[in-house]
C-alpha cells in the first residue's frame, strides 16, 4: 500500500536551503530560502536562515535585514536576536550586539551559546568581569561547552 505524505513546498524548499548551508553553499541556499518564502512569506525561520547564508557570503546589509525580518515576523525568535548579535558584534558594533544577545538570553535563559557570544563581546569593549561571568555561565548551562570549541 502507497502511503502519501503531504508535502508543504515551503517546508520542502528550506529544507533543501539548510542541505545547502551545511555544505557551504551559500548562494544554492539562497535560492531554496528564497523559494521558501515565496511559498510563506510570513516565517521568520526562512528569513533567519536566508541571513546566514548571506552572512557567509560578505552580504551583511542583505543578512541584517533577514535577521530584522525575522524578529519583525517573531518577536520570539532567539536565534534570530544571536545572529544578529554576532553580526553585529563582527561588524563593529559591539554594544549593539550585546543589546542583541541580552535579548536573546531573555527570550531563552538556558542558552548557553548566547552567554558565550555576549562574553565575546563583554571582552572586547575590555569588561572582563562580565565577559569571565558569562563565559563561566556558558559552561555551567553546558558543562561540554569548552570542549566543543576545540574540538
């Protein structure tokens, strides 16, 4: 017996995008992600993963307003406050950012990946306090944390 599972285009679309982003090609990415929101332009997690891509590929202004989209679209949505941090921070503006990942870590209290990018941060405006607390805080959400980074 045949069994159809119906297919969601958009679904179908990002999930191919996010193959694409693994494999770190970006603009393949782009194209499925882009597809996907013609089929729903209404989900943020398209918008977030479009901005990765463009991310990897210098297109910050391009990244900047996917990841703004995103938030614009769901308020709620975590990973798109920590990108933007990230970006941000990388382009300079470090507080910024750190408004970025306080957001986030509101939004989602246990991430541990949002405490460590905001120490990054903390450290490079020279708070050393706030960037060992957060850092150390990182670890404790994630006791294999320090480990992933040199593995």
């Amino acid at each position: 017996m045949d069994y159809l599972i119906p297919c969601n285009p958009a679904i179908i679309c990002y999930n191919r995008g996010v193959v694409y982003l693994n494999c770190k090609n970006y603009k393949p990415a782009i194209d499925e992600f882009n597809r996907a929101i013609k089929h729903d332009p209404n989900c943020a997690l398209f918008y977030n993963s479009r901005g990765l891509a463009r991310s990897c590929l210098g297109n910050y202004h391009g990244a900047l307003v996917d990841y703004e989209k995103a938030i614009k679209l769901d308020p709620n949505c975590h990973w798109g406050y920590v990108n933007k941090g990230l970006l941000l921070n990388e382009l300079g503006n470090t507080l910024e950012s750190i408004t970025n990942f306080n957001k986030a870590i509101d939004l989602k209290p246990n991430s541990w990946y949002a405490y460590y990018n905001r120490s990054l941060a903390y450290y490079k405006l020279g708070y050393n306090q706030q960037s060992y607390d957060d850092y150390n805080r990182a670890i404790q959400i994630n006791p294999r944390f320090d480990t992933l980074l040199y593995e």
